[in-house]
C-alpha cells in the first residue's frame, strides 16, 4: 500500500492530507497564528485515522514557499522532524503552484480548463506581492510560465498584464482595488494540502522525492527583512 503525506502552512491556513492507499482524507483550518498547535495535531489523527504509522509513509509533501515566514518554517520544521525520524523522502512543491492548484480544484473541476492561464498572488507585504503564472496544459498538469517572483505593485501590474491570464487566484485583493477589469477575473483561495498531495504521488513516481536536507525554503524575500521588520514593530 503506497501511502504519502502532505502539509501545507504558508498562509493563513493550515492543512494536512493524507492517501494511504484507496483512502484520502484531509483537515484543513483558517485560523492564523495557529499552524504550531494545529499542523501536529493534523498529522496525528489523520495517521490514526488511518490507521498507519509514520514510519509506514512512503513520501512527505511540503509547499516550500514563497509565503509567510513563520509559516513556512512551521510546516518545513514538521516535515523535517518527521522524515529525519523515519527517513522518509520529501518532495517539494511551489506554493503559488498549489494556489492554482487549489482553485481548479475547488471552484472549476467541472470546466474545460486545458490551454487556461493563471495567474497565482499572495500579499508580501510591505507594498510587496509574490506572483507565479501557470498554464493548464493535456491531461490537466501544470506547466510554469514565469518562474515565482515578488514584485511590487506597479510590477505585479506589469506582469499580470504581461501574461493575460483567464484568471487571477489567491491574495490579490489589495494589489487589483483600482484596476477594475483584472479584479473581475480574481478568485480568493489559499492552498490546500489535498492539492500538493496530488502532486507530491505524481513527483514521487517520477523519482523527483528528496532527501529532506536536500531541501530549502524559499522566501523570495531576505530573511533579513523579517527581522527588520520585527525590529520596528517591537519599538
């Protein structure tokens, strides 16, 4: 029975999956500020519900960013504690890659979607946003236009206006306020572990699963900036 789990920590919401043979199950949350107690607690009932041990697992997916730094580090630290133990591989995934994901899932799964581009946003902060752009080619896969990028607003503009996507998904509300036209094409989602699960089995049959140290996250942006910005908000 091949069986692998996925934890996805990167926004506001936090989710853990599960495939252990025939069965998926998933838990998925939007409480921020609450990964650290949630991700763990994910992760356990799901296995008992299971009824598999970690050890049984044949493969872990993470998204590895961009996103929020606390919140990539949660998940990533989950993951490493887990496949040091039990020397599980880990395959990572993109989150604006999962965003796209999650949205034709979730809101258009009944559509014909192939040739479709999409355009994935998450806020930065800071006037900054993370983009990523991916068109749904045979078979419903993803393939990546532009590789994932922050950019500030006047950029991310440029960009979207760049790839003329169908759709725009994920957080761009702030970034589409006074652009009217590309806003009526804009879908709030944030990512789901169920949908890096899918990709995690597909990576893992094609021999792209790693050694979690192997593996590093990525932030787009500094990490100085995080401590920067702690800095002035501790003043």
């Amino acid at each position: 029975m091949t069986s692998f789990l996925a934890i996805e920590t990167s926004t506001p919401a936090c989710s853990v999956a599960l495939q252990a043979g025939g069965l998926l199950i998933s838990c998925y949350s939007e409480e921020p500020r609450s990964h650290t107690k949630l991700v763990m607690a994910m992760v356990n009932e799901l296995l008992a519900e299971a009824k598999i041990s970690v050890q049984q697992l044949n493969g872990i997916g993470v998204t590895i960013g961009p996103g929020s730094f606390t919140g990539l580090r949660i998940g990533f630290a989950t993951v490493q504690g887990l496949a040091f133990a039990a020397d599980i591989p880990v395959v990572a995934i993109s989150t604006m890659e999962t965003l796209v994901a999650t949205y034709l899932r979730s809101q258009c799964a009944d559509q014909k979607n192939e040739g479709k581009i999409i355009v994935s946003v998450l806020d930065a902060r800071m006037g900054e946003f993370n983009l990523g752009c991916y068109q749904v080619t045979a078979g419903g896969k993803l393939g990546s236009l532009a590789a994932d990028q922050l950019l500030d607003a006047q950029q991310a503009m440029i960009f979207i206006e760049k790839h003329q996507p169908q759709m725009i998904v994920g957080e761009a509300g702030q970034l589409l306020t006074e652009h009217p036209v590309w806003a009526a094409k804009y879908a709030p989602v944030f990512p789901a572990a169920v949908d890096v699960l899918a990709m995690t089995a597909a990576a893992h049959a094609s021999g792209l699963a790693q050694p979690i140290e192997s593996i590093e996250l990525v932030y787009l942006r500094g990490t100085d900036a995080w401590q920067k910005r702690k800095r002035l908000r501790a003043v």
